[in-house]
C-alpha cells in the first residue's frame, strides 16, 4: 500500500506535436480509490499507464510510496493492473493465472495454491480454477482478472476500464463488487473510465481530465455541486446539466422572448463586476421544475418517461434547449407550452462563456 | 519419371480429399457435385505418387510392363541397390543440412520475428522490407559470386556451405510468417506479464511461445521443405562429399534412367522425411493455419 503522486507529469507519443498528458498533478493518499474519467482522447489511459510503467515519463515525475519511479520497469513496481480486454494468459488455467506472479517472485506451490484458493473463494471462481480463459463468461474472465490483481497484494492496483466489456446488469453488479474489495482491502487503486455514473460511484475523488489536462480533482460530491468549469459541469450527471450561453438582462439571462432566468442578487453583482454581456449558465434538470410562477416559457418536444421520472425536454426561443425532471405522473403533453423555474433549493452555475471557468 | 518433381506438394493434396471429418457434422446431402470434382482432382494427384511408392516396391521386371502390374510380390531390393550406389551420404547430408539451417532459422527469426512486431521501432518497417528484398534477386544472379567466395573459404563440397546459404535463404521468409502470428498475439498480454514481474524473456518463454507454437511448427515446416528441395545450390557448390538427395537425384535419373524400380525407390525415400515431418506437424499446423482462435 502507498501513496501516488504525479509530479507534473507529462507524455507525448512519438509522431504527435501534442501531449498526451499534460503536467499532471495529483496526490494520492494510501488506501484511496481514484477515478480518472474523461472523454475518449483526454489521456486517462495514458495517465494510468504512465502509472504502470507502460508508457514513458518524458517530462515531470510520478512517485509511489515516494519512490521515484522514472526509469524503474514495470515489473519492479508492484503493481497489479486489470486491462479492459483482460489480458488473460490463454495457455494457462484460471489458477495459473491467479498465481502467476507469485510463481515468478518464487512463492512455493503449497502457499500459492492457498493463497489462490483465498481469492477465488472471494470472487466466486473456485468451481473454475482448472478451466482455461477461453471456457469463461465474459464476467467470470473479469473476476479471473480481479483475482489476478487481488492474489498478488500489490502497492497498487491499476484499473483499465475494467467493466466495458460486460453487459448493463454485470456492470452494475461488478461496480459494487469491486469497490467494496478495494474498501475491504484498502489498496490504493486508479481506475480509469469514461462512464461518468461509475467515477462518481466508486470514486472517493475523481480526476476529470480533457486533452491531457486535469480539469478538476474533487470528491463525487463536489464535483456534481461545484463543478470548476463548462466542461466538467457537462461532463458529470445524466442527463447532462442544462448549458447555455445566452445574453445577460437587468435581473437574470435572457433565454428566449418570454424566458427569463432569474438570477440570485450577488451573481448579478459579480457579473456586473466582471463587465460581461453574455454567460454561459448551468442548471441540472432535477433543479428546474415546471411551475406556473417560472419566467421561463418553453415548448415540451420529448417527454422521456422512465417510471420513477421524467424527463422533459423542451426548447424557449430559439437554441435554447432545457430539460427538467419531472413527475411522470403529471409531465406535460408534447408541444405543450410550460413555465420553468429554478427549484427553490437549486443553483444556477455561472461560467464565464470565452473561457468556461466557473464564476460563481 | 517426372514423379520425382511433385514429392512435395503430393501429400498435402492427398490430404484434402480426406479433410472432410472435419465437417462430418454436417448432415450430407445426396450428392455434391463439387465434393466428386475435389475428389477426382485429389485422386488425380495423388495417383503419380501412389504409382511411385508402389513401383518402388516391385522387381525390376514388374516395374514397367505394358499391363500395368497392381499385384505382385513386394520386395526391398531396389531400396538396397539404392543404398549400394551410395544414397546413404546424400539422405545424411540433405538430413544435416536441413536440420540445422532450420533451427537456426528458427533461433534468429523467432526472436527477430518479436522484436518487429510486439516491440516495433521507427525503422521496423525498413527493416522488414529489408528482408523481403534480400529475396527479389533471383539466385542465378548470385551464384557466380557466391561460387567464388565459397571456393575462396575453402568451403566447397562442404555440406556447411548449404547449411550457412539455407539459413539465409529462409531466414526472411521465417521473420516474415512468424511475425504474422506474433501479431496475432495482443500487446497486452506482454504487458500483463511484465506487471506480473516476469522479465521479457520470461514472458516470451512462458506466455507468447506457448501462444505461437503452431506458428513455429509451420514455419519450421516450410523450411524444412524449402532446404529439402532446394537443387540450384546444392548442385554448384557441391560434387561428391556434400551431395544432397535432389543432387543425387539427378545424378540416378540420368545414370539409371531405364531402371524404374530403382528410381522409385530413391524418390520415395527423397520424399519420405519431409511427408513424415508434414505428418508429425499435422496438428499443429491445422492450429497455426486458423490461428484466430487464440483469444
């Protein structure tokens, strides 16, 4: 177990004028589960890699337990790492995969095989020991994968988008799985992901990254209710926060002819301040309601109903687009003309429209 | 007498008509047209080779009678004539030849054949394209250079002279095929290994060799049969000592042309190593020729 940090670190593949991860910083403390997630071609992966030796450090520096890692193989890292294909040894049994790496560090077979026995027991794979990957599901290959990881008691565990390949129910199922395992054993693990409801699930911080640069290094929380910027404000939650760019009136912006949205009395200030004429404001859908006091008049073009909720998709004036949450109960009709408003315990997120960085 | 030309490629063919167990599964229908045209083709190969073997084992007399003789008392007399007149060195040295150039094709091109595809460099390219072209000039072209500097090592009608020359011969040709199945291979699994503290030859040994085995065989394979047949070599750099079985071969046809027996006999024992190999390879082959599976 250890601690992680990135000390500016930086990668560029070879043939491209851009970095792949940009002057990352991040402090890991020991027995952390993170959770790097962005879109694909943020770096994540990269990061992850650099992480395990995979990928060069050209620049800057990564620490594990404070030890300087640039230039040390991966094989000398102790570091266990789940791949997103899984990246079984096909030749050998699922036992033989487990106990690979304790095979080469010349753990005797008696202690092997226990210590095997130990992990399948935990991840429910004891029936299949003596199989080869190829006779496996799809989710037991990923548990094999786990167990592979979990066997060898590493510093650190590596995560490569481990659930992707495993269908909507698995991946629900193995979410929970593995974060419990990881609070059970107390490892600190990098996940890498671009499924935003699995970074603020099994995250206990989450590193947003885009085009190799860290947006934001926050816990689920903080980063849903005080997004840093446009781009972390869009990234996190589903249905995606409402964002528009729109032009700044006396008591609030301009969404449309009959639509308003009202701001509080210090973000106008702060708006003032700042000389803006236009900004980009965010409100999730759950923090809008339709109600018959909103300034804000829209047309309803998609209901979509999903039993306990519903989300209703609507446009005011034109390009402004809003979806609120509402009860499927009495969601409105399509092309029904509603009022929105601001959930009285809900917030309006200011971003400054050149630069996306947050306002207020 | 030209039965002597098709040694090689005559089992594989005779194989075909005979895969179908493969396919048993599927419920036959009452007749396939285009299963009795497989079968005449294969029948029509196979039946040169057949001939041969079975006039090897006739007398001399049976051998070419106007009706052609199916039944008759076997007998290994020819083979004996044939060892009389000194097969013996030829087979030993075709043997030498060919069992060493091929593992130490295999001892430079499997290794050659991973670093180009699982570690590729900016020149992998150029260097893969490098050893294509060491094949685009024909032999002929080469051989009066060769000669001389073989004469001038003083390695003439020395079988090393082949053993150096067929190595290289095959060597691109081994690079080229084993590195389509090394790329078969997912990086991942190297990486997986090095997590896992295996060093890179521990992970070759014990996770990609295991994977491209059947790749191997096929290769060695291929070489083993490229060496056996090879003639233009072997008939200018060597003359009595360093003779292999093409050379002699010849040499027989022309001498003891009008002795059918005897000529099966060397033929059949020419063909016999690289059939036994092909058939000892078998299953491995079938694996290294759908090699997709591996996943």
């Amino acid at each position: 177990m250890a601690t992680i940090t990135y000390d500016n670190a930086s990668c560029i593949y070879e043939g491209s004028d851009k970095l792949a991860v940009d002057s990352l910083n991040l402090n890991i403390e020991d027995g952390e589960f993170v959770v790097l997630v962005g879109p694909s071609g943020s770096g994540k992966s990269t990061a992850l890699r650099m992480l395990a030796g995979l990928e060069d450090i050209d620049e800057g520096n990564i620490y594990i337990g404070g030890k300087d890692m640039r230039g040390v193989p991966s094989k000398d890292r102790d570091i266990a790492m789940v791949f997103q294909n899984y990246a079984l040894y096909p030749n050998k049994t699922v036992a033989e995969n487990m106990g690979f790496a304790l095979k080469l560090r010349g753990v005797p077979a008696a202690e092997r095989r226990k210590k095997v026995e130990e992990a399948a027991k935990i991840l429910d794979l004891t029936q299949f020991l003596d199989r080869k990957p190829a006779k496996l599901s799809g989710g037991q290959r990923q548990r094999v994968a786990m167990g592979r990881a979990i066997v060898r008691e590493p510093q650190v565990f590596c995560m490569d988008e481990p659930l992707s390949n495993l269908d909507a129910k698995l991946r629900v199922q193995t979410r929970t799985q593995i974060a419990a395992l990881q609070r059970r054993l107390g490892t600190t693990t990098v996940y890498v992901t671009h499924d935003q409801v699995e970074a603020m699930t099994m995250g206990d911080r989450v590193a947003v990254l885009r085009n190799g640069e860290l947006q934001q290094f926050a816990s689920p929380n903080e980063l849903y209710d005080r997004p840093i910027n446009a781009f972390v404000a869009g990234f996190i939650g589903s249905p995606a926060m409402n964002l528009v760019t729109r032009p700044i009136t006396s008591d609030g912006v301009q969404l449309g002819e009959h639509a308003t949205m009202e701001l509080e009395r210090d973000q106008m200030t702060k708006l003032h301040e700042l000389g803006l004429k236009e900004v980009t404001i965010g409100i999730r859908p759950e923090q809008l309601e339709i109600h018959d006091a909103g300034k804000v008049e829209v047309v309803v073009d998609l209901v979509e109903d999903l039993g306990s909720e519903a989300y209703v998709y609507t446009h005011a004036g034109s390009g402004v687009e809003l979806v609120a949450r509402t009860n499927p109960r009495t969601a409105p009709k399509l092309a029904e003309t509603v009022r929105l408003r601001k959930h009285p315990d809900g917030v309006v997120h200011l971003f400054h429209p050149e630069t996306g960085a947050r306002i207020g | 007498m030209s039965t002597s030309i098709p040694q090689a490629t005559a089992p594989a063919a005779a194989e075909s008509p005979s895969a179908p167990p493969v396919k048993a599964k599927v419920k036959r229908r009452k007749f396939d047209p285009w299963g009795a045209v497989a079968w005449i083709v294969g029948l029509g190969f196979f039946f040169p080779v057949f001939w041969m073997v079975l006039t090897a084992f006739k007398q001399e007399v049976d051998a070419y009678t106007t009706t052609p003789k199916v039944i008759f008392a076997p007998t290994l007399d020819e083979f004996r004539a044939v060892f009389d007149q000194g097969v013996g060195t030829a087979l030993l040295n075709s043997l030498f030849a060919t069992a060493v150039s091929t593992l130490l094709v295999l001892l430079l091109g499997v290794p050659a054949a991973f670093a180009l595809s699982l570690r590729p460099v900016r020149k992998t390219q150029d260097a893969l394209f490098f050893f294509m072209s060491t094949k685009m000039l024909p032999v002929v072209a080469a051989i009066i250079p060769l000669y001389v500097i073989v004469s001038n090592i003083g390695l003439l009608d020395n079988i090393w002279a082949l053993v150096i020359l067929y190595t290289a011969m095959n060597l691109p040709i081994a690079v080229w095929m084993m590195r389509s199945f090394f790329l078969e291979v997912p990086g991942e699994l190297l990486e997986a290994a090095s997590l896992d503290g295996a060093s890179t030859w521990r992970a070759m040994r014990e996770v990609i060799l295991p994977l491209v085995s059947p790749g191997i065989a096929a290769t060695a394979l291929i070489c083993v049969i490229f060496a056996w047949n090879e003639f233009f070599f072997a008939v200018s750099l060597t003359a009595v000592q360093a003779q292999t079985m093409p050379v002699f071969l010849v040499g027989f046809i022309a001498g003891q042309g009008l002795y059918w027996a005897k000529l099966c006999a060397a033929a059949t024992m020419a063909a016999l190593p690289v059939v036994l190999a092909g058939w000892i390879a078998q299953n491995k082959l079938v694996r290294g020729l759908s090699f997709g599976a591996i996943k």
